[in-house]
C-alpha cells in the first residue's frame, strides 16, 4: 500500500516537472525567433542550435583535404597518388615528423584569426573550437605533450595572451593537464614574419627560442600547435630546439595553413 500511495504522490511531480521542461523549451524557441543570434563573420542572424556560423559561412570555410603529403602535410590537389611524400620533403625532410592543420587560410579563417590575435576578440574562441570540431586532427598519443609556439614577453604584455596557447586548448580540450607552459619560450624579439621570404624568416627566427625545463621534453613526444602554418619557419625552429632538448618526435598541429 505504501508502495502504491508514493507512485500515486509522485505521478503529480513528474507532471509538474514534465511541463516545466515544455515551457522552458517553448520559452527558449519564443527568444531564438525574437532575438535571434547573428554570424559572428558576415551579421546574418541564425538560430542558437548549436552552430556558431551562419550556413553559408560554414560553405566558406575550406578544410584541407587528402591527398596530402605525409610530412608536411601541404594539399596536393594534382596527385593522383593519394597522400605521400612530397619532392620537397624527399629532398629536405624538416626536423618536425609531420604537420596537419584543419583549414586554408582564407577567409572566414583568417579574418577570425585575425580578430583574436590583433584586436583581442576572444568572443571568436567559440566559433574556432566549432572549425576545429569540422576536422580533428589528431588525439594525443602515450607519452605525448602539448607545446604552444610561445610570444615573446614583450609581445605578450601587449597582446594579454597567447593565441596558440588558445588553440592549443581547444585542440585537447579533455587533455590541458598534457600542455606544458613556459617550457619552450621565445628569448629573442623578432619583427614579425608577415612579408619575409623564406630566407628572411629562418634568419629572424634564429636562435629566437629556448627549452627552459629540457626534463620535460626529454624521451618524450611533442605536439607543438600553432596559429598559421605560412613557410614552415617557426614550427621547423621550434621543433630544433625541442629535438635538440631531447624531444624524441615532433608533430605539429595548426588550424589554417596558407594555400601554395
């Protein structure tokens, strides 16, 4: 009887609880149509359903796709083969054991990209875990650990943060115990690269960094992440040093590579 009359007292709750979860469905349904988000890239408004772009930014957005080359993870969209090594690679093979990135860099990519590291809107980070999510690249293997390409102290102070330090916690988002922080640093200020050719770039970035803490590298797998993959430049100097410190391997993982 006891059983039966707690059923019976219960029946009303669930009812109460049932239709409060309609109402507040139907609340949220009534706010998205009146007050409706906009498209963070071009200001069209969209649904909250989840997705941070509109449908035709999403179009937008190029994601790299095979055939890739198995190390330095440039499209080779005239190959026939299917991904493998391209000539450059076979003729100077970079210290890094391959790199992958999620999208061109083009736009909405690069003007998101843009916006965070020059103008401080982190309220784009939302929208980059969504591009990130389009393509994940890779999950962190035994023994790996996660490395931002550092800033320069100087740099930093002005900035207020380190936009692939972000990324690098989006990338491993259920994994930040793995990124190591100020452990591979940036000891010399450079100017920056944009408009360098590739000579330029590797003598502005030489000796630029430093493994402060080798005892965290050493024997072990490195995933360094990045912003922009452009020439390749900083993340084949970073992957010296980390080597040179006893690095075993280095993957590097970005989120847009610039079209060649």
């Amino acid at each position: 009887m006891m059983k039966k009359k707690d059923q019976m007292s219960a029946s009303p709750r669930s009812s109460n609880l049932s239709g409060l979860l309609v109402l507040r469905k139907w609340m949220k349904g009534a706010t998205d149509l009146l007050f409706p988000l906009s498209c963070p890239v071009c200001g069209t408004s969209i649904l909250a359903d989840g997705h941070t772009l509109c449908p035709e930014c999403v179009q937008d957005i190029s994601l790299i796709r095979s055939p890739l080359c198995t190390t330095c993870g440039r499209e080779m969209t005239d190959s026939a083969a299917g991904d493998h090594c391209c000539d450059r690679c076979l003729r100077k093979p970079p210290p890094y054991s391959s790199a992958r990135a999620v999208a061109h860099y083009r736009e909405p990519v690069s003007a998101l990209l843009h916006r965070l590291k020059y103008q401080g809107e982190t309220a784009v980070i939302p929208v980059l875990q969504e591009i990130i999510g389009m393509q994940p690249l890779c999950t962190l293997q035994e023994g790996e650990m996660v490395i931002p390409v550092p800033l320069h102290i100087s740099r930093l102070r002005q900035r207020g943060f380190n936009q692939a330090l972000i990324l690098a916690k989006l990338f491993f988002a259920n994994r930040k115990e793995r990124i190591l922080i100020d452990t591979l640093i940036r000891v010399r200020h450079t100017v920056a690269q944009t408009g360098l050719d590739g000579l330029a770039r590797r003598k502005n970035l030489h000796q630029a960094f430093a493994v402060c803490f080798p005892e965290r590298v050493r024997k072990r797998k490195i995933v360094l992440v990045d912003d922009v993959f452009t020439t390749g430049t900083t993340v084949s100097e970073c992957s010296r040093m980390l080597l040179r410190a006893g690095a075993t391997e280095v993957r590097v993982v970005t989120l847009a590579r610039v079209r060649e």
